[in-house]
C-alpha cells in the first residue's frame, strides 16, 4: 500500500532513511521528527542498529567483526526491532522514521565482502517501508562532510569508501525497486535540510 493510500485512510506510515555516512540522515530524522509533532502528528525516531541488547551489541562490535557474523547480528536486530519497536508502535497509530535500514545493509555489509544476492535474501522478509528515502551526494561533499563529523565507523575509515557507497547505494535502489519497495531518491548536495524534508513531505502528501 502506498503512502498517500495510507494516510488517506488514516494508518500509521513506516519511512526509513538510508544514504552513505555523511550524507546527513539523523539530521532529517530529527527534521521530520519535529515537523511532525509540531503538527500532533504521534511520530517515533527509531536507528538501527536498535537500543536493544543485539543492536547496542552490533554497534560495539563493529571494529571488531567483519564480514557475516556482523551482517548477521545486523539482520537480526532489523527483525527484532521490527517485532518489538516497529510494528508495535504502527499498531499504536504511530508514525515510524527509521534512520537506517535494509538499504544500509545491502551497501556496508557489501563493502564488507558479503554477496549482494546473499544481503538481499537475507533481509527479503523485513517488513516493507511505505516509503524508503534513499539520500545521496556527491563524493566530495560526503567525504567534506565526514571531515566536519569526524570519520567515526570502521566503514569511514576506508579509502574510496563515499565513491562506493554512492555506486552501492544506486545499485540497493534498484534491488528494492524490483522488490516492490517504493524508493525516493533525493540528491543533497548543496540541498538545505528544510529543503529535503520539504521533499520527502511532499512525497507523504503531508505538506501544507
């Protein structure tokens, strides 16, 4: 079901927000976040990994695994969160942002050496986004925007890392497209964050 369709029944919607390291994803989490409370729109910000005991434990071993146990551990938190935090709070009535998820899987653990087929079947029963907000910008900003943030994961540390997840990120949009996923692409570069949240509100039927 779409977006519009959702809303024009009155559900709960599920937007995830995925994009290369530094591309600006928490900061529109909190954007639409606060847009929509303002508006008594009920809204909650989730990230993956997740708070729990394996998402906290994925995050911590993230210099340390590489490869399938950490695709694993992250898959598995997807599917817990969507079990214990997701879909509870969509059968609340309220509103999901998800900053990170099945497109950041098919991009990191892919980098990290993991099978794009492989990454897909692994994650094809994760509950579908109404819409999955794919972010993007030119290497040069990404790799600008790391030096203002600070490279913090393992992934920022590797040379050429912005040019592969712009390729990868392309190539996730395609697998979910094809998978059913209704993708928005939206390209920051020199795009004010009011801006892009104006775009993806627009894309929910939500704005004014």
């Amino acid at each position: 079901m779409s977006v519009r369709s959702s809303l024009r029944r009155g559900e709960p919607v599920f937007l995830t927000i995925d994009g290369p390291n530094g591309v600006g994803k928490t900061t529109i989490c909190r954007e639409l976040g606060a847009r929509l409370t303002a508006r008594g729109v009920p809204v909650a910000l989730v990230r993956e990994p997740s708070e729990s005991a394996v998402g906290s434990f994925a995050r911590s071993q993230e210099h340390q695994l590489v490869g399938l146990p950490l695709a694993v551990l992250v898959v598995a938190d997807r599917y817990l969160q969507v079990e214990t935090e997701i879909k509870p709070a969509l059968s609340a009535g309220v509103m999901v942002v998800c900053d990170r998820y099945v497109a950041s899987t098919l991009v990191l653990q892919r980098i990290d050496g993991i099978d794009l087929a492989l990454l897909w079947e692994m994650n094809a029963s994760a509950l579908e986004p109404d819409l999955s907000v794919l972010l993007s910008a030119s290497p040069t900003t990404l790799y600008e925007r790391l030096g203002q943030r600070g490279r913090i994961s393992r992934f920022d540390r590797l040379d050429g890392v912005a040019e592969l997840e712009v390729q990868y990120f392309r190539d996730a949009a395609e697998v979910l497209r094809g998978a059913g996923y209704r993708v928005l692409p939206i390209d920051t570069d020199h795009v004010p964050i009011a801006q892009v949240a104006d775009q993806i509100e627009r894309q929910m039927a939500l704005a004014n």
